[in-house]
C-alpha cells in the first residue's frame, strides 16, 4: 500500500513536469514565431524602402535627363539663332557692300581720263572738305607729289602702282570723296589681285599707271 500510494504521488508530479516544460517549448514556439513575424515584417519594409528609393531614384535620373535633354534643345536653338544672325548679318554686309561698290564703279565710270575728270574729283574733294580748307590742302598736296614723282621716274613702278589700302595714300587722300577719283581722272585703273586676301579679307585693288610709249 505505501509502494502504490508513492507511485500514485510520483505519477502526478511527473504529469506537471511535463506539462511544464510543454508550456514553456509552447512559450518558447510562440517567442519564436513572434521574433519570425517582426523579423519578416521588417525586411517586408526594408524591401518596400528599397523599392520605394530606386523609384525615387529613377524618378530622379528621368527628370534629369529630360531637363538635360531641354538645356541641350535651348542650347542648340540658342547657337541656330547665332548662326542664323551671323548670315543674315552676313548677307546684308555682302548686299550692302555690293551696292556700295555699285555705286562706286558707276562713279569712276562717270570720271573722264584727263582735266575735265581731274576737275570732277577735285570738285568732289572740295566738297567734301568745305570746313576743313588745311586737310584739303594736305590731300591736294599729296596728290602734287604723286604726280612730281611719276613725272620725274615715269618708268619707275613703284610710282605707279599704288595699293588703295597703304596706310599713308588711304590716311592722306584715298579716303576721301574724290581721292581716287583722282587717280582715275590721272589714267590709273584699278586691278584687284584674286578675289580675297590670305585672311579671307577682300583683296587689296592697285591702281597701275600704264606707260605710254610715244611712237
């Protein structure tokens, strides 16, 4: 009777032992399947995080790229305009240079060979100088010069081939209204040496007095 009355307390205990330690694998279980379910809702945000800033990323590199694309357009409009005033400035210099010269050529063609053309160019000089008698002066004078050195070398070219742009005939009288008028009146005609010069500017024109030879 005391064996089995012992059995019957040792059978108990054992029965809440187990129980226990179930309750505490159960505890444990449920820790763990908490501790899996936060583990597993954070990388589900983290994911989403990741997610959302590539979008936000790529977002970005669009807006990017197209306002790169819309500087690139406004830039290329921007150097178009340029092109397209350069040639429109550059046609109205060519237009207003050929009239110019127009207007040139029909005025040396009006300039007969001798006293009556000398007498036009001088008339247009004067004109042109009413207020400035001394600078009249100083272009008659650099004309008289002209003329004495051809009539002392006649054979000597140098006397008779003036560049319209030298610095000193240009400063003198070529610039003015009826200098070269003068020439022309003189016998000189112009000849221009190939259409531009090494820079691309139009090439200079060389009046030339030909020798006459007396037969």
């Amino acid at each position: 009777e005391a064996a089995a009355a012992a059995t019957d307390v040792i059978e108990p205990k054992a029965s809440v032992a187990l129980q226990n330690q179930q309750l505490r694998k159960q505890a444990q279980d449920d820790l763990d399947a908490e501790c899996l379910k936060k583990e597993q809702e954070r990388a589900c945000i983290e994911a989403q995080q990741v997610i959302a800033a590539q979008e936000l990323l790529q977002k970005q590199l669009k807006e990017a790229e197209i306002a790169a694309q819309i500087e690139r357009e406004a830039l290329a409009k921007a150097a178009q305009a340029v092109r397209d005033e350069r040639a429109r400035a550059q046609a109205e210099k060519e237009r207003e240079d050929a009239e110019a010269q127009r207007q040139q050529d029909e005025l040396n063609q009006s300039i007969p060979v001798g006293l009556a053309g000398l007498e036009v160019a001088l008339g247009l000089l004067g004109r042109h100088f009413q207020s400035d008698a001394a600078t009249f002066r100083a272009a008659k004078c650099t004309l008289l010069v002209l003329l004495k050195n051809i009539c002392a070398a006649p054979d000597n070219a140098t006397f008779r081939h003036i560049n319209a742009a030298n610095e000193h005939f240009h400063r003198e009288l070529g610039q003015f209204p009826g200098g070269l008028q003068c020439l022309l009146a003189l016998g000189f005609r112009p000849l221009r040496q190939g259409s531009t010069s090494d820079d691309g500017a139009p090439a200079p024109v060389i009046y030339v007095l030909e020798v006459r030879t007396v037969q």
